[in-house]
C-alpha cells in the first residue's frame, strides 16, 4: 500500500513538474509534427482552423475557426480563435478574438458560419483588420460574403463591422461592359457555365460572392482580398482601400471557371506566387499552383506543388491550403500551413505545416513527418 502510494505521489509530483516542461506548449517536441495534436500553453489541441498567421513587433498571432465537437463544430459558435507565439511552435492561447453574436438579428449570430479568418496590421490607422468568409445562420453557404472585424490589439477583442459582396456595380479590370466578354474563360467544363460567364453573368451587378478567402498585403503596403466567387469557379483579386476596410474598385478575375479554392498568396523575389485547391468540400484533393509577375496577372499555372507519393500528391498530403507564412526575418523562406479538416468531429482537425522548398523559381512541398525552423539554415 504505501509502495503504492509513493509510486503515485511519485507520477504525481513528476508529471506535475513534467508535462508543462515537455509536452505543453508544442506542436511537436520543439519542433513541427504535421497532423499530430499540436498542444497549445494549457495542453490543449490549439483550436485555429482554416488559419492565418501575422507577425507584429517580433510576435506571431495565429487566428483561426474555434471548432466545437461534432459535426456541430462546422458551423460557428464560439469565433475566431487567436495564439500567439515567439518561435512558432509554443503557442499562448490569447482567447477568442472575434467572439459570436447572441443576438438573432447580428449576421455573426451563433450558428452562423464563418471561416479562413485572416488579418492584416493597417500601419496608417494602427488597426489589425480581420477579413473572413461569413455565410449567414440558416443558409447554407448562399449568402458567400466577406465579413470585416477590426480591433486596435492583436489579440481582439475585434468588433463586428460588416459583411459585403465586394465590389457591387463595378466591373473587373479588362472586362468590356459592352461587349460582356471575358479576356480568359479557361477550361469551360459545361455548355451552360461557359455561355454564363461569356454573358457576364457570373460578374454580378449586386457585388461578388466571396467563399474561400485570403489577404496579402505588399511590399508598398498595398492590401488585397483574394477570394474564391461564381460559384467556387473563379479566383477574384480585390484590391483593398488604403484603411483595408473596403474595395478600391480595382479587381480582377483569375483562372476563370477552373474551380480554385482554399487560396493563398505570397511574394518572393519580385514575383508572385498562388497556392489552392481544388473544391471538394472537406475532402483534400490534388494542390495547385501558380506564378505571375504582377499581381494583376497573367498568371501561370504551375501545375501541383507536392513531390510525394502518388497518394501523397492526390490529396495535398491529406490537407487543404490555407496560408503560406513569411517566416520572420528570413526573406524567401515560407511555410505552407494546410488543414486536415475533421468534419464528423470538427474540433479534431489536424494542421499540416510543412516547408516550402524551390525547383528552381517553382515553389514545392515534400512530407517531413519532424521538422524544425533549422531546415531554412541548412547549406
Ligand atoms: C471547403 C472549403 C472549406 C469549407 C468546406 C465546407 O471546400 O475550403 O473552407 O467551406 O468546403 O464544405
């Protein structure tokens, strides 16, 4: 009995010392461990999904889907979840930052759905302004708008703007209200899509369905909304108000009718680069990418990122792109970060990080089952 019980004072007194020292805080023992529980500071799986990350005065903040049990957790009833970090693998849980609304009438009402929320530090008013995809409580996923939040701390709380379908009333660059063309229909799968968008009639005068979502800011500090519209069938580049809380009027239309979603956008060297997926609910599919010289395009299709088994490259291994991420001071180094959605228990979704490697000017993923920052040191 008493060999017993010091046995488990013993457990006791070395777990009580030990799991904050070794396993807390990690996404997996000092390093990257993709599609493991990644434990946040109180040892909980971090719970960021659909996430984007910014860098401000030396710390990183990762925002994403709070997801609750179930299938339930497909929908939203908590918010956007923020972490912040210095290292990028120990994660404080900085709380909910955009928390949803108990009131029927607000458009972030509990059960409401929102998602890829991403924000972005506007310099000139000393905001952080948070963009995501937000379909209203009851409808599915038809109302596709963009809702706004800003907040003047990182961490939140961030207040509820807006929700808009960008753009209304304007016409895309190159696009000839009278002729109703488009410069580049792409791959046009059906008969009827393609006399669609031909007609303009995937443009739409009431503004532009806005899903699946990113933003970049550039070099002169220029912000973008990048967004999956018509349906999922085209990539929309909307360019935002020098405040990031509107649309300057300036946009366009990539990859017309090729089915683009899960965007993410990053910079290097002077040329622009895009990864997506394509649109298969929660199931991974085959990842795509592109480059362009200039935001505006044209862009290239660079065809699918991953180098990996065949398994492997059908599925993005097992995840959808969500972001890529600068990693701080360390220009031209980036880090895909990718979503292993768990739908039937959507807390469960798992994060799939991995480094972005080069083929020549070609951005490309392998599978690192371990790995660490020191990988963008090594000759
Ligand atoms: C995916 C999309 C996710 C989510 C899901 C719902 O295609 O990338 O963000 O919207 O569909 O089925």
């Amino acid at each position: 009995m008493s060999v017993r019980f010091n046995r488990s004072l013993f457990t006791f007194i070395l777990l009580g010392f030990a799991v904050p020292i070794t396993f807390a805080a990690d996404t997996g023992r000092g390093g990257f461990r993709p599609g493991e529980l990644w434990l946040d500071d109180r040892g909980v799986h971090i719970n960021a999904h659909g996430g984007g990350i910014i860098a401000h005065d030396g710390v990183y903040y990762w925002f994403g889907e709070h997801k609750i049990a179930g299938e339930a957790g497909n929908v939203a009833h908590v918010g956007v979840h923020v972490y912040s970090s210095r290292d990028l693998v120990h994660w404080r849980d900085g709380g909910i930052a955009l928390a949803v609304s108990d009131n029927a009438k607000s458009d972030i009402v509990n059960g409401c759905i929102i998602e890829r929320p991403k924000v972005i530090y506007n310099a000139k008013t000393h905001t952080f302004v948070m963009w995501f995809h937000l379909e209203l409580k009851g409808q599915g996923y038809g109302a596709a708008r963009a809702g706004l939040a800003i907040s003047d701390k990182a961490t939140g709380p961030y207040k509820y703007v807006g929700s808009f379908r960008p753009n209304k009333g304007v016409l895309p660059l190159g696009f000839d209200a009278e002729v109703k063309t488009v410069p580049d229909p792409g791959e046009l799968k059906d008969k009827k899509s393609a006399k669609a968008i031909q007609a303009g009639d995937s443009v739409r005068q009431d503004g532009q369905m806005s899903r699946d979502m990113t933003l970049f800011v550039d070099d002169d500090g220029k912000g973008y909304l990048l967004t999956s519209s018509e349906e999922n069938r085209t990539l929309h580049l909307h360019e935002l108000t020098d405040d990031y809380r509107g649309f300057s009027g300036k946009w366009t239309r990539i990859f017309p009718n090729a089915s683009n979603e899960a965007p993410a956008l990053f910079k290097r060297a002077g040329k622009y680069y895009l990864f997506a997926s394509g649109t298969t609910y929660w199931n991974p599919n085959p990842g795509r990418s592109a480059m362009a010289d200039s935001i505006w395009g044209p862009w290239t299709v660079l065809g699918n990122p991953c180098r990996g088994t065949q398994r492997e490259n059908a599925t993005t291994f097992a995840s959808q792109s969500t972001y890529v991420l600068p990693v701080s001071g360390r220009p031209g180094d980036f880090i895909y970060m990718g979503d292993r959605w768990r739908p039937k228990n959507a807390i469960d979704g798992r994060y799939v990080w991995l480094p972005v490697e080069w083929e020549n000017d070609r951005p490309v993923l392998r599978w690192h089952a371990e790995w660490d920052l020191s990988f963008f040191t090594r000759p």
